[in-house]
C-alpha cells in the first residue's frame, strides 16, 4: 500500500487513470465502487482513494487486475467492508 500513498493526492483525471491501468477498472466501475464507499460514511475523498485501492488490492485475483462476474462487485465489496470493520474493531 506504501507504493500507492502519492497517487491517492492526484487529480481525479490521474486517479481514475492510475485505476484503469493498475487495476483494469474502466470508469464505470471505479464510480460505482467510489459512490458505494461514500454511502458508507467516507465523505473525505483521500481517506477514500485509500480505501478504495486496498480494496483494489483485497479483490486482486492475479496481483495485477480486479475481476467481477455478474454481482460479484457488491459481494466483493461486502466482504472487503465486512473484514475491514472486524480488524477495526479488533483494535
């Protein structure tokens, strides 16, 4: 995650485009994953950027790309929330 700390400070443009080509997120997913986190109380864009590429990084199946099958967007999504709240809490 150290490797991915500058990039959560680029502008939208850059980040989306970092998303694309890191993670083979096209748009449309990178808004549908950035709104879910935001409905979810992560108002302040850095803290999401975060949080959204540890998720990127939690759903790599080849260390390089994020795959989704049809629904699989909101499981992986609700495992990813789901453990993040239990480490969390642990603490």
């Amino acid at each position: 995650m150290d490797k991915f700390e500058k990039i959560c400070h680029v502008p939208d443009l850059k980040f989306t485009q970092f998303c694309e080509q890191h993670f083979s997120l096209n748009k449309g997913i990178y808004n549908t994953i950035d709104l879910w986190f935001y409905n979810r109380g992560l108002t302040n864009i850095l803290n999401r950027r975060k949080v959204m590429l540890r998720f990127m990084i939690f759903s790599c199946t080849d260390e390089a790309k994020v795959k989704f099958g049809p629904g699989g967007l909101t499981r992986k999504l609700e495992d990813f929330w789901y453990q993040a709240n239990e480490v969390l809490q642990e603490n």
